[in-house]
C-alpha cells in the first residue's frame, strides 16, 4: 500500500499488538510487530498506543503486558498495561447483585499490580475491556485512580457510555473507544458525545467510528477531546488517517485531533518524546 502524504503529525491510541500464537488464534488476525511499524509509516503515524488482545477468561494479563513492552523496545511503541477485574459491567440488577459479593481470583488485577505498572517506566497507562475482561473491584479502582494515568475503555453495545459514565469518569482520564458506539451504533457515538460536556477527563478515540457526521460533530463542538485512533490490525492504519483528512474541519482541529490533543492526555506522545 503506498505510503500517505498529508503533512500532520500523527499518533495512534488504539493499536492491538499480540504477544504470541495463543493471542493471535484468539484474535485470529496475525500482525507482527515488525509489519506492523510498516503499516503504521505508511499511514504517517509516528507513534501509537498497543496493548495485547484479549487472554482466556482465567488467565492473568501480567505476562502479554510484559511482552508488549519488550516488543515495543526500540519501536514507536508505548506500551498499556491491560487490566481485568471479578465485576459483571452490565449494569442489570442480577449482575449488581452479584457484584456485591465477587472477589478477585489470582488471575484478575489487584491494586499491587496496578501499582507496579504505573511505576514501571515501560507502560505510560491502562487499557480496560470490561465486556470481556469484567470490572476490577473497588480497591483496584482506587489504586487506577491514585496512579491518575489514563485509561483506554473499550466501549460499546455491552458497556454503554452510561455505564461508563456511572462506574469510571471522575476518577482518571478516560480514553473512550470508538466514541463508545462499536459496533456502528450512532445513537452510542452521540451519547459519548453529549458525556464532553460534563466531564473534563473523558477523551473520545475514533478508531471505527465510520459516521463523517458523527466525526465531525464532535470535531466541532469538542476540538480538545478527540483522538485519532487506527484500530490495527483490524484495518489498516491508512483507512483512519484518509477518514479523518476527508472531513469538512478546520486544519487546525485535524492537528488537534492527529497528535495535539494525544500530547495532553499522554505526555509521551508529544512530539519531543518521538
């Protein structure tokens, strides 16, 4: 694919990047490291956020967290620590109920591992996908919120932006995925965008957000609080970069929405970090 030329610094914030074999037949798409430092030059994007995909229900993400930072040595990686939790995020009164009385297995993230991560200078924040990976439990919650890196949440259909909203804006930033509507759910991306207004921590990431409506109305009403993100290996970095260069926005807000605003929610993306 040829390389695009746009002239805007780019950064990613949402790139998957699967440690080993288990992980890629549990994803089932296969990207190295390697192919994926390609496709993210040819797209222009100078740096990106990659954490590991999803691991069986009972196993611990302590060892692909590590392998991603390893990997990301020496490339235009930074590395999130993804983290799990004993708590059903669904919000129905069965899941409340039993949420009052879960507790944490040995392969759920506790407060000691939230805390070893945020101190380790390889990983610069979290990412968390409760529809698959469960709620952490209070104690680990406030640990996220007393380390105050940002935290990058899968949203969508099984963990709404009001369940969002309920369970975790006000205590650290959050990056919200896909403007919390995947998949392509418009009435979602607007409700993620009606959130901005009264919280100053939540950031809306635009990786399979296909709406130019959608993209724009944010842009417009929010410059500060969109970020660009691929959503690779799923597609191809380039597919991201031309939707958003394709939108009826102000140069400025593309800049914006490209790396300036990254820049301010995760300092190792500004542009004397690269």
């Amino acid at each position: 694919m040829l390389e695009l030329e746009h002239g805007f610094r780019v950064v990613d914030v949402n790139a998957r990047l699967d440690p080993d074999k288990q992980s890629i037949a549990t994803r089932g798409r296969e990207i190295s490291p390697e192919r994926l430092e390609r496709e993210l030059h040819q797209a222009g994007v100078v740096r990106a956020i990659v954490s590991p995909g999803t691991q069986p229900g009972d196993q611990s993400y302590l060892r692909p967290n590590n392998a991603v930072a390893r990997m990301s040595v020496d490339r235009p990686f930074l590395a999130f620590a993804r983290v799990n939790g004993p708590r059903d995020p669904s919000g129905r009164t069965s899941a409340r109920l039993r949420n009052l009385t879960s507790s944490r297995k040995d392969f759920h993230t506790d407060p000691d591992d939230v805390e070893q991560y945020a101190y380790d200078d390889r990983f610069h924040g979290f990412c968390l996908a409760p529809a698959v990976d469960g709620l952490p439990d209070e104690p680990t919650l406030s640990m996220l919120e007393d380390v105050g890196l940002p935290v990058f949440v899968t949203g969508g259909q099984s963990f709404e932006p009001s369940a969002v909203a309920e369970s975790l804006l006000g205590r650290f930033p959050v990056i919200l995925s896909s403007f919390g509507g995947y998949p392509l759910d418009q009435d979602l991306m607007h409700q993620s965008i009606d959130l901005l207004d009264d919280h100053d921590d939540l950031y809306l990431d635009t990786s399979f957000v296909r709406y130019r409506s959608v993209l724009e109305r944010a842009l417009l009403e929010h410059p500060d609080r969109v970020l660009f993100g691929s959503g690779a290996p799923e597609t191809h970095p380039n597919v991201g970069v031309m939707e958003i260069l394709t939108l009826d926005v102000s140069e400025d807000a593309l800049a914006r929405a490209f790396s300036k605003n990254a820049a301010r929610v995760i300092a190792a993306l500004a542009p004397g970090e690269t």
